[in-house]
C-alpha cells in the first residue's frame, strides 16, 4: 500500500479508501450490494491486510445500517483505522432532518458515533452544500465537535468551487478550523473537477478523496459499446448515477482503457485507477466492492505506472474543452500562472 498526506494536514492516508456503500442494502441502496455482517467482515479484513487504514461511509448510507455494520466489524481494530464518515442529507421527515445547521450536525454527529461504536469521527464531510444554512455557523459547530474531540478533522463534498471558498474564507476571518480536504466525483468521463475543485485544492492545500473513480462500474471494461449493462451490475437494476451526458465519448474512453488494460495485461480498471493516482492533488481514492476479487485487482492499480504515450492516449479522448474564461487564460495568462492554474491548463498545451 502507498499512503499520501492528506492535503495540508499531517495525516496520513493509504492511497484507496475502502467504501461502504453496499453495506447494509436498505431502500434504494439494495441497487448496488447488500452485504451483511459476514460479507463487510471478510472484505474489511482484506483491505485492513492489503494495508488499507481509511474506511469511508455516512450517516445516509443505508439509513444508517452501513454505519452499524463497519462499527461492527471494525471493534477491536479501531484503533489502527480511520474512518470517515458525512452529514448533510435528509435522514427523516422533520424540518431538521436534514442540512448543516448546529442542531442537525451535532446530533447527527453523536448517532454516527453510537452507530460506529467509536468515540471520535477521524474526517466528518458536509455531504452536500447547505445554502440555507450560514457557513458561519456550520464551522462553529464543526468546531464544537473538534473541540470536545468527536472529530478529528473536518471536509466538505459535493460542494462548488465558490462554496469551497466562500466557507475556507469564512474559517479564516473567524479563525475556526478549517476543512482539509474535498471529497470529490472525478474520473476519466467526468473530469468537470479540473474547472476549479481541483485547482482550490492544489492553491489552498486540500486534499482530495475521489468518489465513485469507476464511474459506478462504467470504466471497469465490463460496460461495453452496444451491449446491455450486464446483470447484476447497479445498472441493470436502475442506477442512474453518475449521469452520463455523452454516450460515445463515454464508450470511446472504455474503448482505449480496454486496449492499453489488453497490451499490459491488466484490466481497464486498473488504467483508470492508475490515471486518477497521477492527478493534482489527489490523496485518496474510494473503492467498493461485492468481492474479493474485485478489491485484489483495484490494489494492483498501485503499482501501475502509465508512460507518457498512454497518458496522452487516455487525455486525447477524455479532454474537457477550456470553456470561458479558461480558454481566455490560455491565450494570455500561461507566463503568470501557479501550479494551481496548470492543474487545468497543462493538458491543454500543445506537444
């Protein structure tokens, strides 16, 4: 296993993050897995051998159930692990059942930790952006838990780049913690993140933990052009995220991850994985998996190194066009630009 820091802070991260999302099964979760106790126990067990030290879930996950299970499986080893896990999303019917208010995410927060069987939350994510919410008293609450210990650091998903800004800028004037990393959607389809989340995070120091970096299954070589989802798979039973905005672009990404994955002898994930390892900025990447075999071939993704011909392959097909202002940028601004502003552009120079 390879662990990078986490953004600016100084913890250490292994380079995959195990996900939870299929444990428990409950509701619309049922989609893509349904793993009890003994499954979640066998898979952690392996990511914890492979040296995996972050676990990833949240309090909506299963309604809850996908927290029980890790807090389950993990007693006894919690001490060598970290665990994430997220608040934000509707969890009931009441008014307060959902967003980043102080009352919500305190006592969210404090059934997280029941549920995990844990005295502290190692990195609590706002899950989504609350914009009815003040940012000001969101991180006044972060700051509570950090402060009384239930939370060690903090970070936001899913957020803009200006709603990243506007709650770093707000952490600075108030001096409150501030978040350390972004848990992001990116893959080789979706490179939106490469605008600005990705730019903020290699300017302002956070890290990133990439989301869903198979496109739900989508770059695992198993989708193919043409061919019904195969069965079994999210998509067959109905699951309609990340949405998919461009069917040919998406199939002529599969297509070369496919042919580089055949003229190494590894699979197409483990070329987008390997791709993702190379970008700015990025710490972790979150994994799930129904079986071992599934895990085993993501860890091999570690020890991929793509030349420079691949990765030219991979960013002839995947490219996103420099809307405005960034193709104005790149006709005038590339002498006075930061390492933050190549994190976009530098795909886009020539040769």
């Amino acid at each position: 296993m390879h662990y990078r820091t986490l953004g600016r802070s100084g913890l250490k991260v292994s380079a995959i993050t195990m996900g939870t999302f299929t444990f428990g099964g409950s509701g619309p979760f049922g989609m893509v897995g349904k793993q009890g106790v003994p499954e979640a126990r066998k898979l952690v067990d392996l990511c914890i051998d492979h040296g995996v030290n972050l676990f990833d879930t949240a309090n909506m996950y299963s309604a809850g159930l996908s927290e029980e299970i890790l807090g389950e499986v993990l007693d006894g080893k919690r001490d060598d692990v970290l665990i994430t896990t997220k608040a934000r999303m509707r969890i009931g019917t009441g008014p307060n059942d959902e967003g980043t208010s102080r009352f919500h995410l305190i006592r969210e927060c404090e059934r997280s930790l029941k549920r995990l069987r844990t005295d502290h939350i190692d990195i609590y994510y706002m899950h989504e952006w609350d914009g009815t919410t003040p940012v000001e008293e969101t991180l006044s609450a972060l700051d509570t838990l950090v402060q009384q210990g239930k939370v060690r650091y903090t970070g936001c998903s899913n957020y803009s780049g200006w709603h990243v800004m506007k709650s770093l800028a707000a952490a600075d004037r108030l001096q409150l913690p501030r978040f350390v990393t972004q848990q992001i959607h990116y893959t080789l389809e979706a490179r939106e993140a490469e605008y600005e989340l990705l730019p903020i995070s290699v300017d302002q120091g956070l890290g990133v933990q990439v989301w869903s970096p198979l496109a739900a299954g989508l770059l695992t070589g198993k989708h193919r052009r043409g061919k019904p989802a195969p069965a079994g798979s999210r998509q067959a039973n109905g699951w309609t995220e990340p949405p998919i905005r461009d069917q040919e672009r998406l199939w002529t990404v599969v297509d070369t991850l496919v042919e580089i994955g055949d003229a190494r002898g590894v699979s197409a994930a483990q070329i987008a994985l390997a791709w993702l390892l190379t970008r700015p900025a990025i710490s972790t990447l979150v994994v799930g998996g129904r079986t071992e075999a599934q895990f085993k071939d993501n860890f091999a993704a570690l020890d991929l190194h793509l030349t420079a011909e691949e990765l030219a392959r991979l960013n002839s097909v995947s490219l996103p066009p420099l809307i405005y202002p960034y193709w104005h940028q790149g006709n005038f601004a590339t002498a006075r630009f930061t390492d933050a502003d190549w994190a976009l552009h530098r795909d886009h120079q020539p040769g």
